[in-house]
C-alpha cells in the first residue's frame, strides 16, 4: 500500500487527493510501463485509457501529413493524456507519441469517466489542468512563430530536462528538429551555440544540460511563464 502510494503521489495532479478519492483512483488504475517511441494515441482515434505519468513523459503532436509534424505539448508527471474525457470529448485531437519511456497510471476511458462523477476534488484538478494546457498551446503557437530557434531549443530542453529528471537526454537532432518544426540545419546550428557558452554538451545523439540556470536565461521567457502559470493555477 505505502509502495502504491508513493506512486500515486509522483504525478502531481494526483497528489493530495481527498482520502476518498484516492481510494477510488486506486481501485480502478493499474501501472504500465511505456516505451519511447510508442503510439498511444492517433489524431482523431477514440480514447480507450487514460494515462497519469509517473517518471515516462508523452509528446503531444499536431500532424498536418506524412512529412509535417508539430510537437505543442508535453504530459509527464505534471499532466496526465486524455484530458479530452473531462469535456465529454472521447476522441484526441492529436498524436500522442512516448518521448520518455517509463512508467504511467493507467485508467480504461469508462471507468475514467465514471469516477469523475464521484471525485469533485479530481474533476476540479482536471479542469484546472486543461487550462493550464490551453495557455501552453497558445504560448507554443506564438513562440513558433516569433522567437529564435535556439531560444526555442533551450524552452524545449528544460521542458524535456524537467520531465525526465535527468541532466541527460538521448536525443538526436533529426528527432528535435520534427519536435520544432524546423529543418535540421537550424538544430544543428542552435545547439551548436549553446554548446559553445558552455550550457549542454551534444554527443552521439545524448545532450547533457550542464547549466541549467544558463539555460533558462538563453529560453525564452516562455518557459518561466509556463512555470509560474502551473504554479498558480496547480498549486500543491
């Protein structure tokens, strides 16, 4: 019991629910592991699960065809996938795509469905959440649009750093630039740079972040906003 707490309390949405409404959570979720790479959603596909993020963390992608694709947000565990069954939606939107393998609370759509009936405390979380996403999807739009690819490559790091709760992240540049939206080349260059004031350290495909603080002053301010934004709307 104490095991499966500590586990229920590492997703922050989840932490300090109501006695009752943990207890309901539990007897209904079960823990998965997640592979990187693993679809576990389809645009447009409908919701069978819900996913809690424990230490794994999923993409969110818009696709407009086989060659454009567009990463706008993130859920580890801070955030959970699926959130579209708070709004009676039961399909997704995008492709959800797993960025960090590890484990997730994992909850069947109708059981899902059925405890928000009898977990105010949850359901009022949920609809927290998903406007805290809302603001996320608007600033990720603006921020493609108007800042600089390497100040955008340190928002994404610190976002991916944060998730993963490690310095260091098996990422290659072709993967980062689909995540961006941007062509190779522009990664390359742009991680170059922050390499070079000594902020990450690129090698075969792994960057380590060796100044964090650095990197947040080389983002820009759309990470911190994002931050406080959660901060205040989520608080624990």
């Amino acid at each position: 019991m104490t095991s499966f707490m500590h586990v229920l309390n590492a997703n922050r949405l989840l932490t300090e629910l109501p006695a009752v409404e943990r207890d309901s959570f539990m007897a209904v979720c079960e823990t998965v592991e997640l592979s990187f790479g693993e679809v576990l959603l389809q645009p447009a596909e409908t919701i069978t699960h819900v996913y809690f993020p424990i230490d794994s963390f999923i993409s969110l992608i818009v696709v407009l065809d086989s060659d454009n694709r567009l990463e706008v947000a993130m859920a580890g565990r801070e955030g959970m996938l699926g959130s579209s069954l708070v709004l009676g939606i039961e399909e997704t939107p995008m492709l959800a795509l797993v960025q960090g393998a590890g484990s997730a609370l994992r909850i069947t759509a109708e059981n899902f469905q059925q405890l928000l009936l009898s977990s105010p405390v949850l359901h009022q979380r949920l609809k927290r959440y998903i406007y805290v996403v809302m603001k996320q999807l608007a600033t990720s739009a603006a921020c493609n649009h108007f800042h600089q690819i390497e100040a955008r490559l340190a928002r994404w790091l610190l976002m991916t750093q944060d998730r993963a709760g490690s310095d260091q992240l098996n990422l290659t540049h072709e993967f980062l630039a689909m995540m961006l939206g941007v062509r190779r080349a522009g990664i390359t260059l742009a991680a170059i740079a922050l390499q070079a004031r000594g902020l990450i350290r690129y090698q075969r495909g792994t960057i380590t972040v060796l100044d964090r603080p650095g990197l947040i002053e080389a983002s820009c301010e759309c990470y911190s906003k994002d931050c406080a934004l959660y901060a205040k709307i989520l608080p624990i």
